[in-house]
C-alpha cells in the first residue's frame, strides 16, 4: 500500500492510469467549526489529477486488491485441487501388493481390497480409506477339507484432507493427466500388509522376523508415486523405501483395479528374464513434460517438449540421453549418462539407478541420498509404466538438498 500526498500539484497520466485511486479531502477550517463528513470520490483514471485550492488531497494506490484477489484464486484452486485427488481416488480397489529388493526380485505377493469415501464439502472435504489385507493362514494349522475362507485384516489410513496434502504429504497432483505424488513420514501401512499377508496368525511382533524383510522403523524417505491407466480404471502405486543411511531398502507396488464386481487380483508378470525387462525401454521416447510444485496449490511451474533415448552400445554400456525444451524460453537442457547392466539393475556412473520391474515398470533413484544430501545436492525419485509397448507414463519426484519435495514432474511420452 502505497500513500502519496500532494498540495496543488498535478499527478502524470501513467500513475492515474496504473490503479484505481481514491480521495479523501479534508477542508481546512476553523478549529471552532464542526467536523464536516469526509468526501470518498472514485477518480476516473483518464483525466489529469489536480488537487482543489485550499484542500490537500491524499491519494491511495491499492495494490492490495490484487493480492486478495490472487489469494482467493489460489484458495479456490486449492479446494477444486483437493475434491479432485478425492474423487479420483474414492471407490472399492481390488489389488495386488508386491515388494521388491533393491534389485528388482520379487519377494511377497499380497492380495488386498482398499475402500476410499468422502465427506464434507469445500475446503473441509476429507478422504477416509482403509485397507483390507488377506491374511496369511498359520503355518502349523492342520489342513482341512474345505479351505477356509480367507480372513481380510483392515488398516485404517489417516485421513486425507486440506492439511495433510499441503503440509504433511507435500502433495504433487496433476489432475488432467490423473497422477499423484505423495510423501509418508513412515512405512507403517507397508509394515502391516507384510506381517498380516506374510505371517498373519504366526506374527510374534519381532521387530525383524525371521525370512521377512520389514521396512525400516525410522525410514530416511518414503515416497508414493501413482499413475493411472489410460486404457481402464486401472492405477499402479509405486513406493520408495530408503533406509535410514539414504540407500534403497525395498520397492513397494500396489496394482489395482477399481469396481466392486471386481473380484480377480491383477498381478504384475514376473517370469520375464532380465534382458526382456530391458527391452521395452530401449529406442527413442517423445512426448511432453508438466512440472509443478509441491502443495495442494500446485501451481505449473514448466512445461516443456521431451526426447528420451535408452540404448544399449557395442561395449555393452547404457547410454541414455534425455533433452528438454522449455515452452516459455524455448531452452533445451541435455542430460548424458552412462551406465552398466547387472540382472535387473542399471548403475549410472553419476550415481543414478534404475530398477527393472516386471509388468512394464521401472524405479529410479540415486544410489546413495545421503551423499547428495552432503554434497548439497537436489536429487529425484522416478516411476515408469508402460501400459503398450509404444506409450508411457513417468512420474519424478524433485526434492532438495534438505530432503524436502520441492516438485514433481509428469512425463508422457510415444516410442518413435
């Protein structure tokens, strides 16, 4: 707010063009004469301003009409932002639980069910989900006739609303393109839906039970990458784990389908060897990049053409090439690595890796966060879906130095 006080001068047309002005005049008067009402005139911004004699005339400049103005925009694109991460997500999911190792091998396969409803309205609406985990049969109970029905084990997760997306969850949410990041302080969800699918009845609640590999209780980072199918009401939620010193300690898939006559479980395919798990990536990728910041606002910071090359050269290496061509300054930024291949797991001589997956996937990822945290560097988590072998989808995840999200990136890119 800016004051600007003249006494018979003339204002220049550029500053009575640039607001909307306000006047207030006092007349100067005996002290005995009483008080007369002050005057609020509108100015027109196009005549020139001159102050009356024997008045001083104070002109306010509001710019602080455009900032309310901004802050209820940003208010209201926050509420349409939150209803919809809640209605994509609401509905009955029949899904598949799958943990990988840092290499890629699989290690558990959990059916589970999730439930997702809403209340509320506005900027008060909620996303309450629980999810139901099959539990494991007692490996010292005697088999009978009839197999028993299963038992589902429900996990209540916490409530999703205006404050947990913004300031705990850091959300990345790209609404057209029906994808979401999400950050978790713990892995207690993941804990759960091992102990019950994997031990169930014969979990003693050991901190590391014996043949079970159980996420950290104190994880350095826990991160939820999720992209929806084009093809079907399908979703792929893909989680990096990292450990308490920074380094990979599992990856974590839930494959779903949504509907409630839905009773099959999909499943990723995991009989691909490690050379077919390769070949899907490999050739030249083009597509487009949208880039936002993290927060229930999240507002597009970058948009940007994309061309991606994987390829494999003479000596065995691989060679990736990513460019990036910004919309607004038309800069391209090119990226070089080289890599080598060891079963499922591709080691980038900058100190990136990238984890085959069956099912069309892979999980990137630096190789030790905790060096980049000391070389006060920014790093990123990365989750690739093919659903045909010539679409894709990527989703990256930016933090900073501290560890903090600070955005995410949505690729989506044709094989040419």
């Amino acid at each position: 707010l800016s004051l600007t006080v003249s006494h018979g001068t003339a204002f220049p047309p550029s500053m009575a063009a640039t607001a909307a002005l306000f006047t207030c005049s006092l007349r100067f008067s005996s002290l005995t004469e009483p008080l007369r009402p002050t005057r609020f005139k509108l100015f027109n911004p196009n005549p020139i301003l001159r102050s009356a004699y024997g008045t001083r005339s104070v002109v306010i400049r509001s710019l602080a009409v455009r900032e309310d103005d901004k802050r209820t925009n940003d208010e209201s694109m926050s509420i349409d932002n939150l209803r919809g991460f809640v209605d994509l997500n609401v509905g009955k999911w029949t899904g598949s639980f799958h943990q990988f190792d840092g290499n890629g091998n699989l290690l558990h396969k959990i059916d589970t069910r999730l439930s997702a409803s809403s209340y509320g309205e506005d900027e008060l609406i909620s996303l309450n989900q629980s999810l139901y985990i099959k539990q494991a049969t007692s490996a010292t109970s005697v088999a009978e006739e009839e197999e028993e029905e299963p038992e589902w084990v429900e996990y209540k997760i916490k409530e999703t609303n205006m404050f947990t997306v913004d300031k705990y969850q850091q959300i990345g949410f790209f609404p057209k393109e029906r994808a979401f990041s999400l950050r978790y302080q713990t892995a207690g969800m993941l804990d759960t839906t091992l102990r019950q699918g994997v031990l169930g009845e014969d979990d003693t609640g050991e901190e590391s039970p014996r043949f079970l590999k159980l996420p950290s209780r104190r994880p350095s980072l826990v991160c939820e990458n999720c992209l929806y199918s084009k093809k079907m009401d399908r979703r792929a939620r893909a989680f990096h784990i990292m450990d308490p010193k920074g380094v990979v300690e599992m990856f974590i898939v839930f494959l779903e389908e949504r509907g409630v006559e839905n009773l099959t479980h999909p499943v990723l395919e995991t009989c691909q060897d490690d050379a077919e798990r390769l070949t899907p990536f490999l050739g030249t990728w083009k597509g487009r990049s949208v880039t936002k910041r993290s927060g229930v606002y999240g507002a597009t910071l970058s948009e940007a053409d994309t061309v991606a090359v994987l390829q494999m050269d003479y000596k065995g290496q691989i060679v990736q090439d990513i460019s990036s061509t910004s919309d607004v300054k038309n800069v391209t930024t090119n990226v070089h690595w080289v890599g080598k291949m060891s079963n499922n797991l591709v080691t980038f001589e900058e100190g990136y890796q990238m984890t085959l997956l069956p099912g069309g996937m892979y999980m990137g990822c630096p190789c030790d966060v905790s060096k980049s945290v000391a070389e006060l560097k920014s790093f990123h988590l990365e989750f690739c879906w093919l659903e045909s072998p010539v679409s894709r989808q990527r989703l990256v995840r930016t933090y900073d130095h501290e560890g903090m999200a600070v955005s995410s990136t949505y690729f989506s890119e044709m094989k040419v």
